[in-house]
C-alpha cells in the first residue's frame, strides 16, 4: 500500500488553493511550515469560531491524486493544491486507512492521520458542483466523503514530490476515519 508524494503546496493565508512548492518542511506539533494552518491549535477559521482553544487535529491536508484523476474524468479541471491539500498522494488509499495511521513521507517526515476532511461550499468557487462531487453514497447509502485527510506531525522533515510514503498501520482494532 506504499505510494509517492506526487506535489507538496502551501499558503500562508487563508484561501482555498495552495500553490505548488518544490519543498514543504513538516514541523512537529505545528503543521506545514509557512502555511496559514500551522500550529497547535485550530487554525480554520470555522473552527476557530467555535473554540480556539482545541487541538488542531489538520495540521496537514493529504488528498490523492486519484481523486483529481476521478474529478477529470467528470468534466471538472483540477490540479495539486487547488482543493486546498498540502500533500498530493498517489498509489495509497487515504480513505480507507484507519485512524492513527502513521505515514512516512520522504527520509523523516511522519504525520498522523486524525480523520476526514469535510469538504466545504468553497469548492463551489473553484467550479460549481465540485463539492457534491467530492460526496457520494455507499450501498446502505451513508455518506462518503471523498475530498482527502488529515493529520497531525509527529516528527520533523522536509517532502518533495516524488518522495516515497511508507504506510504504518496502528494496532488493531483498527477505527474507521471521521471527520475532523
């Protein structure tokens, strides 16, 4: 279940999109260096609203490149960065690994998956209908949110694209992802 890192992105404010980078570092406990989300505590601006004291469990926004693949593929134009990921994926299933996954990025870079990203009504301002189209349903019709994870940095370093991710699953049982 081993993949690549296909782009890293960063933005030290607030918006949407995250222009591509050729290197991103990692902080541990803080997030990406440089982008608007870093630090301990909650950083999105909808969740500072409710509490800013909470822990920031999106420290970083992983989304696979298979989802922009499946988006293209629907008639919607989207690249690395532009649904607001700090690292593009390719070859690992994000969604369906448990919570508390440990993924290896590049020589020491870990971060600790936390949960789904809920996708929100800003991807409508990229091109209507992006977010339904991050959403689908399963067989007993329950909600799947398609639009990436998150996770916080437990250790240091720096990633580029075309870095290797090694998957470290915790130990069983194993808890299926919820939104963070």
């Amino acid at each position: 279940m081993d993949g690549v890192v296909t782009a890293v992105s960063r933005s030290p404010t607030h918006t949407m999109s995250k222009p591509n980078q050729e290197c991103i570092r990692l902080l541990a406990g803080l997030g990406v260096e440089g982008d608007a989300h870093l630090g301990e505590k909650v950083k999105h601006r909808s969740r500072v609203a409710r509490d800013p004291s909470r822990p920031n469990l999106r420290q970083v926004h992983l989304i696979h490149a298979e989802l922009h693949d499946e988006l293209r593929a629907r008639g919607f134009v989207v690249s690395a960065g532009q649904m607001g990921e700090n690292v593009t994926t390719r070859g690992v299933d994000l969604l369906g690994l448990p919570t508390g996954t440990r993924l290896h990025l590049g020589e020491t870079a870990i971060v600790e998956v936390t949960g789904l990203r809920n996708p929100c009504a800003q991807l409508d301002g990229i091109q209507p209908g992006l977010m339904a189209a991050t959403l689908d349903r399963d067989e007993r019709g329950n909600l799947i949110r398609k639009a990436g994870i998150m996770g916080i940095v437990l250790a240091d370093g720096e990633v580029r694209p075309g870095d290797p991710i090694r998957v470290e699953l915790p130990p069983e049982p194993h808890r299926p992802l919820e939104p963070v």
